[in-house]
C-alpha cells in the first residue's frame, strides 16, 4: 500500500548514501497546481497573484532546513513552446494541453480574472524573482522542460519534485521523485510497493507507450489498458525497448509501429535537447550567482499582495543555503 512520506525519510535515504541532492522542480506542475488552489488572491491593479505566492510557500515547506528536504541545489524548469522534435513525430502530441483553452473564472470580490493572462504573468513573475534570488531557472525554447529535467537529474543526485508520472522512468539509485500532493517520495528502492506496479522504473516508459497516454493526447493499442499490459509483462518480464520484436505477445508484435513511435514521443532522454539547448543548460548551471537581491525581492512581494512570506524565517535560510552550495559548486568546478 502506497504510504506518505515525511521529509525525514528523503534526508535518510540521501544520507545513507553519503550525497545532498538537488531539488529540481517542475515549475508548469507547481504554478498550475498553486494557481488553481488559491483564486482570489490578488493585488492592487487586480491582477492574480495566487499562483506566485503559493508557488513560493510550496518551495519554503520543502527546501528548508529546519522540517524540509536538505538539499544541495534548487532548479526550477519551464516550458517554452513544447517539443519540435516530438512534435515532428506526430503533429497531435499535446495539441490538448493549451492552458489558453480555459477561460476564466471570478474571485470572491468579484474580479473577473483570465487563466491564460494570470499564468503566463506569474510564470514570468517566478522567473524574474529567481534570478535576483540566484535561484537556477531554465526556459528553453521549442525543448520540453521534461527533458530539462530528465538531464539535470543525470548532472547530480536530484529529488525530481512534480505530480507527473512520467518522471517515475527518471528513478535509479540516484535519482527520486517527489509527489507534494500526495507527498510520496518515489525511489528506485521503494518503487513497487509505492505505485503498486509490479515492474521496474525502466520499464514504465515502454509499458506507457503500449497503453497510451490521453493526458499528452497519445493514442494506445487499442483496447489495451494497465491490466491487460501487465498480463502481456508476465509472458514477457525482461521486455524493453531493445527486445520488443523477440517479445511472444502477438498485441506487441502486432502494433510495433505505434509502440515503437509512441515510445519515441514517452521516453525521457538526451537525444530530444540539441547541442546548443545542453550547452545553455549547462552555462546556466555552471553560473556563479549574484548576492540575492532581498531588497528587489521584498519590493516584488508587496506589489503582489503576498508579503507574509516574508515573516516566514524559513525563507531566508533556504535562499541562503542555496546560493552558498551554488557558489562552492562553481568555485570547485
């Protein structure tokens, strides 16, 4: 039975391994998640600010060192445009993901607030708020923020922190995942009793390709969901990417093509970000920061009604531990 997780757990793990991990935060995943859940804040010109302030106090409860997660770095990922190549392989891949598609909604004083306006001025509000922070945040054009992930998780040991379960194929020894909903912390150790499935992480993107995912609008073997494809994983138990054609399953053999191409669209991996889209990353992670600039940051907070973040003692030492960890990173090279 899946169980939560307390944050002494995630330090334990990391600690048995003798490594601090870097918090790398899905940011799409937590603005949504905060915008929706707090709609009425907003600030004096009217304009939404609950999505800024809850994202902020989500990042406070679990980076920092007094009840968090003891951490080594925090890096925050953004989409820009989605994936060109996933897209070059099938035009429809998340064509039913436009947040602009949902319109609007009215606040408890009556302001008529617009979703798409609210969370691209938000999203942007982040980014400007943590580069004065020294915060790491990437938003690269045309190369999804998964895939972002997926590479900075293989730079250091990383606590992936999302509610999407495709990041589940990120897990190995190193590398975890972090659900704040349901507050699970997924590791290559625990990974079975968790999720409840009965497979290994490696094998989740493949499994996936073979269901399908309505979420990112790509379509499965017809008429196969988990029951079904869990039988076809008892007649093949080593099945993988590499092995799908020697696989006994007439489903699979029957449907390589979709598999094949779904797998291509599922798969996290380094193949997806060009050489120009790693070197940005990579000159963004190596750069040593500026001081934070408390001051700027202050005057941000009153401006967007959410000041009371910054009674929370917390804060400060969480910005604190991170630009002093970035600094020595870069310094030592």
């Amino acid at each position: 039975m899946a169980k939560n997780t307390s944050f002494l757990e995630i330090n334990k793990y990391y600690s048995d391994l003798n490594l601090v991990p870097n918090l790398v935060i899905d940011g799409n995943n937590l603005l949504c998640r905060n915008l929706f859940s707090d709609k009425n804040t907003v600030n004096k010109l009217h304009q939404h600010t609950g999505g800024y302030g809850g994202f902020i106090r989500s990042m406070i409860s679990m980076a920092n060192p007094i009840k968090g997660i003891r951490f080594n770095e925090i890096h925050v990922t953004f989409d820009k445009g989605g994936s060109v190549k996933r897209r070059n392989l099938d035009k429809n891949y998340k064509a039913n993901r436009n947040i602009s598609s949902v319109s609007s909604w009215i606040t408890s004083d009556g302001i008529e607030i617009d979703q798409s306006s609210a969370f691209s001025r938000q999203q942007n509000l982040l980014m400007e708020t943590f580069e004065e922070l020294g915060i790491s945040c990437y938003q690269l054009e045309f190369i999804e923020a998964d895939d972002v992930i997926y590479y900075l998780s293989r730079k250091h040991p990383s606590v992936i922190i999302s509610e999407d379960t495709d990041f589940l194929q990120c897990i190995n020894r190193y590398t975890s995942v972090y659900f704040p909903r349901k507050k699970q912390f997924i590791t290559k150790n625990n990974f079975q009793e968790q999720t409840q499935y009965p497979f290994k992480p490696d094998q989740y993107s493949l499994l996936k390709s073979i269901v399908g995912d309505k979420g990112d609008n790509i379509t499965g073997v017809r008429g196969i969901g988990w029951k079904k494809v869990l039988k076809i994983l008892e007649e093949c138990p080593d099945l993988s990417a590499d092995n799908l054609d020697s696989c006994s399953s007439k489903i699979v053999l029957d449907n390589l093509s979709l598999i094949e191409k779904n797998y291509k669209l599922i798969h996290l991996n380094l193949g997806m970000i060009s050489t120009n889209a790693k070197k940005t990353i990579d000159a963004i992670y190596t750069f040593e920061p500026l001081k934070p600039n408390m001051r700027k940051f202050m005057k941000m907070c009153l401006a967007e009604n959410v000041a009371n973040i910054l009674t929370d003692m917390r804060f400060a030492s969480m910005i604190s531990i991170n630009h002093k960890n970035r600094k020595l990173n870069v310094q030592k090279g």
